[in-house]
C-alpha cells in the first residue's frame, strides 16, 4: 500500500469544507435540495430539522463497506477522511446563510461553490461519500466521468425531494447540480494539459531523433499502411505536454511540409514520466 501523503489529506479537508460551505450558505439557504446522501439530509433538515452533517455520516456507514472491498484500503482512507470532513463542515457551517433573491443566481452560487468543492476531493483521491463512493467505482472500472455519474444518479434524489419542495425548487436544484458536475469535471482536468500525436512522414526516423533530442519525449514507431496505396510506413507516436505542442508542430513541419499529423487531447496518461489524471 502506498504511503499515505499529508498533502493529499489536507486537500481533500479543503475541498470537502468548501462543498460543506457551499451547502449551507446557498442551498439549505435558499431551500435548494442536493443529490445524493447529502440531498436526503437537506430534506431531512428543511422537514425535520435534523443535522445534515450526522444524517450524512450515519447513512454513509454501509457504503463505506462497498468502498473497502472494491476500492482498497487506501481509498477507503480518504473516503473516510472526506466523509468524516464533509459531514464535519456540515454541521460546524449549520449558522452560515446567504440567502439570494434571484433563484438562478443561487442555483448558480450553489453548483459552483460545492461543485468546487467535491472536485478538489476528487482530484486527490478522496470522496465524500454517497454517491461519490459509486461515482469512483465507476470510473476506475469503467472510466466513466465522475460529474456526469453523480449527476445522472442525484436525478433520483431530486425526483423524491419533490414530496418536499415546489416544482420551482427542484427545477433550481437541477441548475445546480448540472453546473456542480461541470465545474467536477473542470477540476479534475485543470492542470492537466497532455497532448498526443500521431505523425506520418518520410522522414519519421529524422522526426523521432529530433523529439527524443530536443523535447526530450519517448517516440512510439507504429506499423502503417495507407488504405489507398497500399504503401507500408512508419507512424509516431508521441505524447507531450500542452507548452510543447507548438514545438512539437514547428520541430516536425521543420523536416517535412508534407507531413501528416494531428495533435490532440490526451484524457489520461500513464506510465514513466507522467502522472496519472484524477
């Protein structure tokens, strides 16, 4: 098991005390309801007046389960610490209001903030739990979005918190939980700016010196054959950072105008020299 880092930790505290922010100062606010685990507690503390941060925490505990056996000890480390933060921010937030006239500006206000939130958990390996715990099962075995996963699932939520609020509050709570699930996913690939390419030429073996030389990048020399011609070659194969994409161009038109290539984004990268796309 790897080393549990404290940097790590820390993010996962911040981003989980700003999506427990987010809750309490707009939605519960504004009487807007939240997906998952932590949209039944609103519910519960509107109706009830129950605290969001132990309804949480309590229905949390049998997931937690699932999370061992399918996610590792590690993982379940940081969904506890990120459960026990989120439910902590919960209830040590409960007094913090903004309440906003404009309904779509909190909605707005709403997805932004907690959005925020559970993306910088997320980005650092941690949940915080309900559906979250789910949304990460999916993407390590599926590859599936988180923000996309968590929002298809809270469309349930939302669908029984409409015995609770009005039409207009639920539509608004939808608001918000489509722009928290953008802003997720924002999160998740801030800062990870990898490109590809895929390089034909006649003058590959050229091309891959100068990548190895100047960029200091591997090159993958790929089997080709052109559909029309029938005429075997060499493709690159190469990945780099986004600052060396127009290098990359240059370099390449540098050797061969006539070469065919395209540069795109990389969704994941794995393996020596890079790191690994939360």
């Amino acid at each position: 098991m790897k080393l549990i880092k404290l940097p790590d930790m820390a993010a996962i505290a911040a981003g989980a005390f700003i999506a427990g922010i987010g809750i309490n100062a707009f939605n519960i606010a504004n009487r807007l309801a939240e997906g998952g685990v932590a949209g039944a507690a609103i519910i519960l503390k509107l109706s009830m007046g129950w605290d969001p941060g132990l309804v949480t925490f309590l229905v949390n505990l049998p997931l937690l389960a699932l999370s061992w056996r399918l996610l590792g000890r590690q993982p379940l480390l940081f969904t506890l610490w990120g459960t026990f933060c989120f439910s902590a921010a919960l209830s040590a937030f409960g007094w913090l209001r903004y309440p906003v006239e404009d309904p779509l500006v909190a909605a707005l206000l709403a997805g932004c903030v907690a959005g925020t939130g559970y993306g910088i958990v997320f980005r650092f390996g941690g949940t915080t739990g309900g559906v979250d715990i789910i949304a990460r099962i999916l993407r390590k075995y599926r590859g599936w979005r988180i923000g996309r996963i968590i929002f298809a699932g809270d469309i349930l939520v939302i669908g029984a918190s409409l015995l609770f609020l009005d039409t207009k509050q639920a539509v608004y709570t939808l608001v918000a939980l489509f722009v928290g699930a953008r802003i997720v996913d924002l999160v998740l690939q801030a800062g990870y700016s990898m490109r590809a390419a895929i390089i034909i030429s006649e003058q590959h073996e050229k091309i891959a010196a100068s990548i190895m030389a100047e960029l200091e990048r591997g090159v993958t020399l790929l089997e080709s054959r052109g559909a029309y011609t029938g005429k075997p070659g060499k493709a690159l194969y190469v990945v780099v950072n986004a600052a060396e994409a127009v290098r990359l161009r240059n370099l390449v038109l540098s050797f061969d105008r006539d070469a065919f290539f395209s540069i795109f984004d990389a969704g994941q990268v794995i393996g020596k020299g890079f790191g690994i796309s939360q």
